[in-house]
C-alpha cells in the first residue's frame, strides 16, 4: 500500500497535545484561562524562564505508551500524531539541538516520542510527528511577530523590532525537524502547524527536507506557502465539501481545547464522535482526534471512555 493509499484507507486516527502546559491544566496564578489550554504562556505573557520552570516539575509517572496506543487501537484508529514540540518551544523528546527537552530539563528523564514511537511499530499502528516549525515562545527570533494585529510570537521577553525568524529556522528549526526524522523510524506523516512568517522558499527546503530522509512521509498544508502532500482543514471544521480523491484532513477535539485543562469536562459523547466521523468520512476527510494527557502521563477516563465506547460500536458495524 502507498503512502497516500494508506492515509485514504485510515480515515480516523488519534491525535495526542502533550507538553509542559499540563501541568498549570488551564490556570494561572488562581486565573482560568479562555481558550485552549496548550496557549497558557502566550494567553498570560508568562516570561519564559518562569515557563521553563514547570519542567522541574514534570515527572508524569503514570505515563505508559502502550496503554495509549492500546486505547487508539481499541477505539478504531488507524494512526497516532504526536506533538514532538509545540509553540513554547519545549521537545518532548530528546534533543541535541537544544536542552530543553523532556529527557535534559525534567526529573522524568524519558524520551516520550520514543516510547510511543517503539510502542506503535510493535502494535501495528501508524506513527506520525506534530511540529511547530514557525512558532517558538522559547527562541527570541521565533516566528509569529508579524500575523495580525497583536502577532503570536514571545514579545515579552523580546523585542520584535530585532527578530529574524530565519535564525531560528537555521539555528532551532531545521536541526530538530532532522532528529525527529532521523531517530524515530518510519513516521507516516509530519504535522507542521502555523506557518506564519514562513518565507516559501523555507516552506520549500523544509518539505524537501522532510522527503531526504523519509520519501514516503506525507506532509500537511500548515506547514505553509502551499507545499504539502495533503489538506489541513481548519481546527475542529466539518466541512460539507466532498473531495473526492484528494488527501484531506480535519484535527478535531474531544472536549474545547487540545492540551489539558482540568476544568474542561465538555466532553463529546461516543454517538456525536461516530456522526462526524461519518459525516467527514463521506466526503473523503480523515478525522485525526486529539486527547490531552494530563500531568500524570494519563489520558483523562472520561474521554478514553468515551473513545472505547466509539470503538466497541464502529465494531459491530
């Protein structure tokens, strides 16, 4: 089966946001944020060493890789995507490029992208990699400074007036999207986010880049300037379109938000996750649905519940 022949037959698949922002769940200083929980440090403008500090705290002991790649299995998945890094900047695996990553900077000291990378090829189940390839709150020349009206970038710690994403790109970017590529086996698909700033000819060397070392990884559109391998839609988008023979995708939640807010219990229920898994479906759209570990490595019961009930009931059909 080709690479794009498998992705069409997947048709639903889990998506995992994992990083330090598990650990405030959504709060701040006695505030609950609006909005997703993994935008914690840019929602408050929290300085970025008093960020990096959560990682003197993550120490989810509870974290088993196949228990989570059992429940996708189980609930009729047919592949995984993992956020390696997110917008703050912090590697869930272990970096070379940069210490801070959950293997050098946290008492846990296990690399989470390679437990879940050996647990899926053990498992049979596909294996793809989320990357934030512009935004970076963690890098003073991250991206985001010049989308829109307030931007997305770290601007408190500094200064946009002096920011050249392209530092970041050469210096951060490139060199991690090479080791996620080069010591995890064969990733199905690589899942770039945010492209803003991005320059074409960066979105270019990037997606040739990915192709190098794995020909047969798909990329998605977000990573920008309209080099990819198939179709992001927009977060949580049902869209009516039917495309046909085209590789399409929609990322979707279970509750409102993607990394862990403990107050968040606006859970969709197993019969709503099967009506838009089949309306999607129909149309030629992959539906990749996210859960969001909390601190203890544990994917909250009452949405792998939900996930095996989804399961139980794709199965008898």
């Amino acid at each position: 089966m080709t690479n794009k022949e498998w992705f069409k037959d997947a048709k639903y698949g889990m998506m995992v946001h994992w990083g330090l922002y598990c650990l405030p769940a959504g709060e701040w200083k006695g505030t609950r944020i609006p909005g997703i929980g993994e935008w914690i440090q840019y929602q408050c403008r929290i300085p970025h060493d008093e960020y990096a500090a959560l990682a003197n705290a993550f120490n989810p002991i509870l974290f088993d890789a196949d228990e989570w790649v059992k429940l996708a299995l189980d609930s009729g998945m047919k592949y995984m995507v993992v956020t390696s890094k997110h917008h703050d900047g912090f590697a869930m695996y272990h970096s070379k490029v940069s210490k801070y990553n959950v293997v050098d900077a946290t008492p846990f000291g296990r690399d989470v992208i390679g437990e879940l990378a050996n647990s899926c090829a053990k498992h049979g189940l596909k294996f793809g990699l989320y990357y934030s390839q512009a935004l970076d709150w963690a890098h003073p020349d991250g991206a985001g400074y010049d989308c829109g009206e307030h931007g997305c970038d770290n601007f408190w710690d500094w200064d946009r007036k002096t920011k050249d994403y392209s530092r970041c790109f050469e210096e951060k970017i490139k060199p991690q999207v090479k080791e996620i590529l080069t010591q995890y086996g064969d990733l199905c698909l690589i899942w770039f986010d945010v492209p803003q700033t991005i320059k074409p000819e960066q979105s270019l060397e990037l997606y040739n880049y990915v192709k190098k070392y794995q020909p047969n990884c798909l990329i998605n559109s977000r990573i920008g300037n309209g080099v990819c391998d198939y179709r992001s839609l927009g977060d949580n988008e049902i869209s009516d379109h039917d495309f046909g023979d085209e590789l399409v995708e929609t990322a979707a939640t279970t509750n409102d938000t993607w990394g862990y807010k403990a107050f968040d219990q606006n859970w969709k229920d197993a019969n709503e996750i099967i009506r838009i898994k089949n309306h999607l479906n129909e149309r030629g759209i992959n539906y990749l649905l996210n859960v969001g570990p909390d601190y203890l490595g544990r994917i909250p019961s009452p949405s792998a519940d939900i996930l095996r009930e989804v399961g139980g009931k794709l199965a008898v059909k």
